[in-house]
C-alpha cells in the first residue's frame, strides 16, 4: 500500500489535538469502516456500534501508531476484528466462515483494503462533487440513479422538463461533476497511478 501525504499529515495533526484533522479522517474513513462491516453481515445497529468503537479505539490509540501510513490498514484490522467480536458474541452460525474470510483479507499486501479505500476514497470525492452541482443537476441525477431508476416520463413530470431534454441536461450534469475540483483532482490521482507516478504532486 503506498504512503498517502494527506493521510499522513492528518494522523500528526489528529495527535496534536486538531479536531479538524480527527473530522476528516472519520469523514474519509467511514466508508471503509461502513464497507467492511456490511460485507461481513451486521445490521445496522451493529454498524453503527463497531463505528463508535473504531473511532473510540484510534482516539485511544493514535499516538501508538509507529507510521501515519498504515492508518488505513489499522482501520481495516480493528473494523474487521470487531466485527468478528460481535458475531462471535452473537453465536451466529456464519462465524467460522467469516473468519475465514477476514483471515485471507490479512494476507500480505492488504489487496482487499486497497479495494475499500477506493471505493472509500470514491464515495467521498463522489458526494462532495455531488455537493457543489447546481440544485437542478442534484435532483435530476438523483432522479436518475435511483434504484431502481426513475422512468425519463416520471422525471419529466417531477420536474417539469420535456422528455427529449432530459437526455441532454443529465449529460451537462455529469460533465459539471467530473469537472468538480474533488473529482478532478480523483481522475487525476487515478491515472498517476494507473501510469506507475503515484506520489507525484
């Protein structure tokens, strides 16, 4: 897993008491926390009990931390092993079957964190952009990825638009997405990567 600057810098100004730094961090690693526990069966009241306790554990442990860097991989094995606490306390019967799981995703070179930090790192730079559309764009696009999807004539009616302009207006839309300085700045350290320069600035 490469070293990420911004993750870095968060965790020494997080040890420094910066309640800022401790915001962002639990806003850019919940979706991770929430990954994880969902790929591993909890309901929502237990979710939201491992979460608490994730973030509990960290503020607790922070400063024993050896390397900034491996923030997202501590998450990923405290998440994982309170999961497992919580279906072991439960007797629930997929127990041994999840273990196992959680035990391959152990294996060196955290392959399946990665895989949630992107996701994470998505879902985040996703909802920020998201944010900023002008509040036309956030409704329409709202509209149409819905699950399952609003028919063209429904959206029409909802929103007072012809038809045959929706099709252009949802492609305006997601061009001002894409354009957004979150997701921008995500395309961007995407193809860094994809080109073997991660860690280029």
């Amino acid at each position: 897993m490469h070293d990420d600057p911004g993750v870095v810098g968060l965790v020494i100004a997080a040890r420094d008491g910066d309640q800022e730094a401790w915001d962002r961090i639990v806003e850019r690693f919940a979706p991770l926390v929430w990954g994880i526990c969902v790929r591993l069966g909890l309901n929502r009241a237990d979710i939201d009990d491992v979460g608490q306790t994730v973030w509990l554990k960290l503020f607790e442990h922070v400063q024993s931390i050896r390397e900034p860097a491996a923030l997202p991989g501590w998450l990923a094995s405290t998440t994982r092993n309170e999961c497992l606490h919580v279906l072991r306390t439960a007797g629930s019967r997929e127990y041994v079957g999840l273990a196992l799981l959680a035990a391959a995703q152990e294996e060196p070179g955290y392959q399946e964190v990665e895989r949630e930090l992107e996701r994470a790192r998505r879902h985040t730079a996703l909802r920020e952009a998201f944010a900023q559309l002008r509040p036309l764009c956030q409704r329409l696009l709202s509209l149409l990825f819905a699950d399952p999807p609003t028919p063209y004539r429904e959206v029409g009616a909802r929103m007072t638009m012809k038809v045959g302009s929706i099709g252009p207006t949802r492609e305006r839309c997601l061009t001002e997405l894409r354009r957004s300085p979150a997701m921008a700045a995500l395309i961007r350290a995407e193809t860094q990567r994809d080109r073997g320069e991660v860690g280029a600035q």
